[in-house]
C-alpha cells in the first residue's frame, strides 16, 4: 500500500515521505479499514519530531484520525461487514479495565493510540479490533466525518461533560482559529452560551464571528483577563476552553469569574506555567483536564453534523502524497479549520 512514513524524527518536514509499505492483513478478531480521508493534529507534527513522549520504529506511519470503510474482515468478528463506514476511535482502548467497563474508554489503562504506538491514518489501509470502530453516518463524506470528529467530540467533551456550560453563560475559547476552536465556538453556540473568541490573527478573528463568536480578541496585543472584564462588568467568564498554555493560561485565569470553570487540552505555547494560587482559591477556580473524547462522545457529534447542527470547517484538502505540505501549514498557524488528505 501507500503511505507517508517517517524513517527518522525530524524538525523538517520532508522527513515524511510518500512510499510503499506493506498492506497490513486482519488477524482473528481485527478488520482491516481501506481509509478514505485523514487528517493533520499537533500530535502528528509533535510525533514527526520525536516530541511525543512515546518512541516508535522505522518506518512509522503516523495518523491518529481517519476514516474509511472495511475492507476486509478477520476470523471471529461479527457485527461488521465489507463496505461499512468507520472510523477507529484513536484510542485504541482494552475494552476491559475498569476504566474502559465504566465508559471512559479515553482514560484506558493499557490503550495504544493510532498513530503513535501503532501504524495510523497516514495510509491507505489500517486494522483494529471491532470494539474501536465508530460508524459513520451514510450522510457524512468521509471528508467532513474525519474533519469533525475529533474537533467536535474533543470540544463537547471538554464544554458539555466536562465543564458543563450552560444557556446564558459566557465561555472565553482561546485558540479560537484551529480545529478545535472552530469546533467550540459552534458546541458553545448549540449550548446557548455566549463566546468571546480569542485569537492572535485579526483574519481568523473574523472568520470565529462568522462562525458565531460574539466578540473577539486578539491576545498579540490585548490582555485576555483585562478584555473579559471589561465587557462582563467587571466580573470575568463563566467558563473557558484554553488550548495554548503558557502567559495565555495565566490571562485566561484572570479572567474567569468566582466560582468558574477551566477546560485546559493544549500546552503548545508553553507546558510549564507560574500561578497565583492565592487568586485561584480565592475565586474558588476549578481547572479540568480533557481532551481525550470517548466513543460515545464522537457519536453524539456525528449524529449532530449528520443533521447538520454542526459543520466541520475545512482550511484545505490535500493528496496523501502531499502530506509533508500539510505538516508545514499546520505549523506556519497560518490556517483557519482543519487540513485533511485525501487517501
């Protein structure tokens, strides 16, 4: 088969290189999945690098989200047939710890992850058991399921279940131009709230309005906590999705109010970060972690863009083979929405 393997770690982006690789063949109890459309995550770029965390064989084939179809089908499994819609949930989960037997599959005790501790969607062709797959609504285009799924079930998880926004709140959404920004404004929206969309591009600013942003900053030059106070009399936002870490972090604090709730999935401008813990328990401020979505969760999004309450936003669709390019723009930031290949 085809794919975009890396042979080395690598700052530079031509480290990923279109070649064949061997087709991989559904062992009993697993289905192999001829995929249709991938897309580009920060966990990708941060792989190439070898920033991850977590080391892998050469070659590698990298890809935590995609979809497709089955293509074949291995010894014991049922429920499944040749031409089914899917996508493997990138947590690749036992299926039998206790996390996993209480639903929260994305806290799995011994789960491997597409992509990174196992070949991914960088490819023509995937396998996985059936208990990861997650079916794709026939209304869908495997373009737009892959552009949304992790976006959305990521937002929903992090707003809705986990920081439980509300109608009538206000809910500040840094990193408001990416995937997952895109994605909250809109979960944010359907949730009834209002959204203060934070950015540091002027263009992307414009694009989260026409999303449905009812204000915007442009954290470059504003102050994040001082803006949110200003335009709440003084008090702060109810909730807020912070996705860049760092001084961002510590304004996004600032502006919540007493008693509000933080949602935090990315660290990319800074991992380690100073607080004020006078201020945070002052205000009787709650931060959760997230960003690992269940099975259940991307369900729920699915059914949502399936009726059309939720529309993934596209910066660019490129071939497999150009997928090297689509690690660049990913890190120029110089995009609004997502990057998918098409396989």
């Amino acid at each position: 088969m085809k794919a975009a393997i890396i042979n080395e770690y690598s700052q530079d982006v031509t480290v990923l290189k279109y070649k064949n690789v061997p087709t991989p063949e559904p062992r009993p109890g697993e289905v192999t999945i001829r995929i249709r459309a991938s897309a580009i995550n920060h966990c990708d770029t941060d792989l190439r690098k070898g920033l991850f965390g977590i080391s892998q064989s050469f070659p590698w084939v990298m890809g935590v989200d995609a979809c497709g179809e089955i293509a074949d089908i291995g010894k014991g499994v049922s429920g499944f047939s040749t031409g089914d819609k899917v996508s493997p949930h990138f947590m690749l989960s036992c299926g039998s710890c206790r996390n996993c037997q209480d639903g929260k599959e994305n806290i799995c005790d011994t789960a491997d992850i597409l992509g990174v501790t196992v070949w991914g969607g960088y490819a023509e062709y995937v396998r996985c058991k059936p208990h990861h797959l997650i079916r794709i609504p026939d209304s869908l285009s495997f373009t737009n399921a892959v552009a949304g799924q992790i976006p959305f079930a990521t937002a929903w998880e992090a707003l809705i279940e986990v920081a439980h926004l509300s109608v009538g709140e206000t809910v500040l959404i840094t990193a408001a131009g990416g995937g997952v920004g895109t994605a909250a404004i809109q979960i944010a929206k359907l949730a009834g709230a209002k959204v203060i969309a934070a950015a540091g591009n002027d263009e992307k600013l414009e694009k989260a309005k026409e999303l449905g942003a009812d204000e915007i900053i442009n954290y470059t030059h504003q102050d994040i906590g001082e803006f949110c106070k200003s335009i709440t009399e003084g008090k702060g936002v109810d909730c807020a999705l912070e996705m860049v870490g760092g001084k961002i972090l510590s304004q996004t604090i600032d502006s919540i109010i007493d008693g509000g709730r933080m949602a935090t999935i990315g660290a990319h401008g800074g991992e380690r970060v100073e607080i004020d813990f006078v201020e945070f328990f002052r205000k009787h401020i709650t931060i959760h972690g997230a960003g690992r979505s269940t099975k259940a969760q991307v369900n729920k999004v699915l059914s949502l863009m399936a009726n059309g309450q939720l529309k993934p936003v596209i910066h660019k669709i490129f071939p497999l083979e150009a997928a090297s390019e689509a690690h660049r723009v990913m890190e120029s930031r110089d995009f609004f929405g997502r990057m998918i290949l098409d396989v």
